[in-house]
C-alpha cells in the first residue's frame, strides 16, 4: 500500500472511530456498535504503526524517531502537495 493510500485508509478509520464514539455516547449498551468500534480502533492502530515504520511520525510525541529526526522530513502535513486531491481539482 503505498504512503497516500495509507494516510486515505488511516483518515476513512479514524473518522469512523469518532463516529462511532459519539454514537456510543448516547447508546451505550448497543453490543454491536462496541465490537465495531473496538475492532476499527485496533485497525486503525496497526495500520497507524505500520505506517509509522514505513514512513515516519505521524505525530510529534507519539512515537519514537529514527536517525535522523524523521519530524522535518518533507512534505509536511499541512502542505497542498500532501493533502488528498479531490477528483477534477485543476490547482
């Protein structure tokens, strides 16, 4: 899977982890919601370290860095560049 792929997989599970958190908030004894949810946060975990040993931090403080300091490797993650795409977008 390559680094883009990664970080859109990485996004879709973290968004469906706080999804389902704030379902569970006002439905806490819905089972099925509960293994969904823990089994979406295991996922995202791996795929999170996973991601971290092929590419670097993803987040300063989380983790540990390889020599050299991974955290200024290029791009960051707030440049146009490293953000998704959208389909059709001419920028």
């Amino acid at each position: 899977m390559s680094r883009d792929e990664m970080l859109k997989k990485l996004t879709a599970l973290d968004f469906y982890a706080v999804d389902l958190h704030l379902y569970l908030n006002t439905h806490p004894n819905d089972k099925d919601a509960i293994m969904k949810y823990n089994a979406v946060v295991k996922e995202a975990n791996a795929l999170r370290q996973a991601y971290q040993e092929q590419y670097g931090m993803l987040m300063a403080g989380s983790t540990t860095s390889k020599y050299p300091w991974q955290w200024i490797e290029n791009p960051w993650p707030w440049q146009y560049k490293f953000n998704f795409e959208l389909a059709g977008d001419d920028r």
